[in-house]
C-alpha cells in the first residue's frame, strides 16, 4: 500500500541536475493530489541544526513557568495550556516567531518576543537560525511546486520572498498523556491548514497523522531523522481549485515522553491575491472559490476560529497546526 506521505529526495535539483526535475516534480505533484502530504530528504540542511533546533526547544520548555511567562504573547513569543485554557485544554505549549518587521503598521509582521540571552543561552540565535534556513527552503519548494503545475519556475518568488509577509513559525511541546488516559488521545484536533506551504519537523516521538481521502481514516506519518513533513494549506486549493489538497491533519499525545516540533509556515505577502490559476482547469470548469488577498483570508480565518475583532490584534493565525 502506497504511504499517505512518500519520501521525496530533492537532491538531484539542488546539485543542478536538470535530469532530475521531471521525476522530482511529478512526485511532489502527485503526492499533493493524492494525499496532500510528503517526506522531503535530500534537502540541504544538516541534521546538527535541526537536531540543535530540537534541543534548544527543550531546553526553553524546561524553564521555570514563571520566566517563559514574561513573554507571552498573541501570535508571537509563549503560550501555554495554562493561558490558553479559553480556547483548547490540550496539553501543548507553543513559542512562535515571525518575520521582525516592526513599525510597518501591520500586526501580522508585528515584532519577536525574546528572553535576555541570560535568561535562555543560544535559544534566540538557534532559532532564528532555523527560521532562517526554513525561507530559503520554502522557496526551494515553492519553485518545484510551480513546475509541477507548468508555470515559470519563479512564479511564487514574489509570494515568498516580499518581506511583509504572513510567515510563521512555532516550536511544540507537547506532554505526556495521564495512565488513566490511555493510548491514542488527540492532542491537537483534526484540521487543514490555513498557510501555503507548512514545512514540519518532529522528533522521534511521532504522533501526527494524516486523513485518507478515500478511507476516511487518519493514517499515522511514521518520522523519519533526515526528513521534513511538507503539506499545502487552503491557499492552494484555492490556486488549485482544490487540485491539491490541503489535508486533514491531528497529533495524537504521546504516552510517556515529551514530544517536539517546529512548524514554519509560509503564507507569504500580504498582498498577494489569491486566484485560480487557468493551467489547472479543465474544458467548461470554473473557478470554485472566490479572488481574495492572502491578509483578507487569513484574516478572516483568524475571526472564524477565534472571534477576535479588536483593532491591532495580531491577524495570521496556524497557531493549532502540527
């Protein structure tokens, strides 16, 4: 039986191999219509920054409660189960960064929330380290997605790399179930993306499963060391016209570790409009969803789920993703 994320090596295309853009390219396509989900290898980024990434994660979930507190925030720096009991009692803590772009006068690009580097050695520069090799991957990957759907290889360049951008990207924790609990409790709901691109890596632990579309059944993505879990969220169905699927997707708790991940996610420049594009429709088929602007929708997502209406309030949001 074919696996609900199949590992897909990149490596041929970044040595400039152009033999291997065919085969790579009808891979990523067809996993994204068919499951919405692969492993990527062969991506360029050592397992010690990832592994570094990892360690430095828990090291910061390990603090006392009361200094990781100091900077709680919205859509940026700490949030825990405890203070976000109003929305999920689910039993993970979150710490999300973005693109630093204070004073532009959006509050998707709204300013990092650190501690004092005495506070949690290395954490910052560690992490921002990843956030760093994971823009140049998203991009790397938007570029094998474009070709895949015949357009110009540079055609989501714009999307990707225009600095105001809804970008994202939270590391987890999540705890251990209770003994009474059992096996198999779902730490984060079922959902599909709200980004473009989600870029995940999770540790050893395991947990995240994918719906089949044709079962119905949740499918467990069994981790691999080397390999980053790649999926699309709505933005691409919407480019799409739901040729590529933004997958169901749920984490099951683990039972008696810890378990840990980062999840960058590329929504990409708030003004980019978001079209069906006409390559992927077929004689006499119409667009199914309407034109809208990457801040309208992600925007309007963030109100659906959590009803927040203030002015200033932080806008993105993919804060209960993978």
């Amino acid at each position: 039986m074919a696996s609900i994320a199949p590992v897909i090596d990149i490596s041929g295309y970044l040595a400039g191999d152009n033999s291997q853009i065919p085969k790579i390219t009808a891979e990523i396509d067809r996993a994204f219509r068919t499951t919405g989900f692969f492993q990527l290898v062969g991506h360029g980024i050592p397992q010690s920054q990832i592994d570094g990434m990892i360690q430095a994660t828990a090291d910061f979930f390990a603090l006392p409660d009361e200094t990781k507190r100091k900077i709680h925030g919205k859509m940026r720096g700490y949030q825990s189960p405890e203070l976000r009991e109003s929305l999920s009692s689910l039993a993970k803590e979150g710490f999300f960064i973005g693109r630093h772009l204070p004073g532009r006068n959006r509050p998707i690009v709204e300013g990092n929330l650190w501690l004092k580097e005495e506070e949690a050695p290395g954490f910052r520069k560690t992490i921002e380290e990843y956030f760093a090799a994971m823009e140049k991957l998203a991009v790397i990957l938007l570029r094998l997605i474009a070709l895949g759907l015949g357009l110009e290889e540079t055609f989501f360049d714009n999307f990707a790399k225009q600095p105001e951008g809804a970008v994202l990207m939270r590391v987890h924790r999540y705890h251990p179930t209770l003994p009474e609990e059992g096996d198999d409790v779902v730490g984060l709901e079922a959902h599909a993306d709200t980004s473009g691109v989600t870029i995940l890596y999770q540790d050893g632990i395991g947990g995240l499963q994918v719906k089949n579309e044709q079962t119905g059944e949740f499918e467990t993505i069994e981790p691999v060391r080397d390999a980053f879990v790649i999926n699309l969220g709505n933005m691409f169905a919407r480019w799409t016209n739901d040729n590529y699927l933004a997958a169901e997707h749920r984490v099951l708790l683990p039972t008696d570790k810890f378990r840990y991940s980062a999840a960058y996610f590329m929504a990409g420049w708030l003004d980019q409009v978001i079209e069906c594009l006409p390559q992927v429709l077929k004689a006499g088929e119409s667009p199914k969803y309407e034109t809208c602007t990457v801040e309208e929708l992600v925007t309007n997502f963030r109100k659906e789920i959590y009803d927040i209406h203030t002015p200033g309030a932080t806008a993105y949001v993919t804060v209960e993703e993978s």
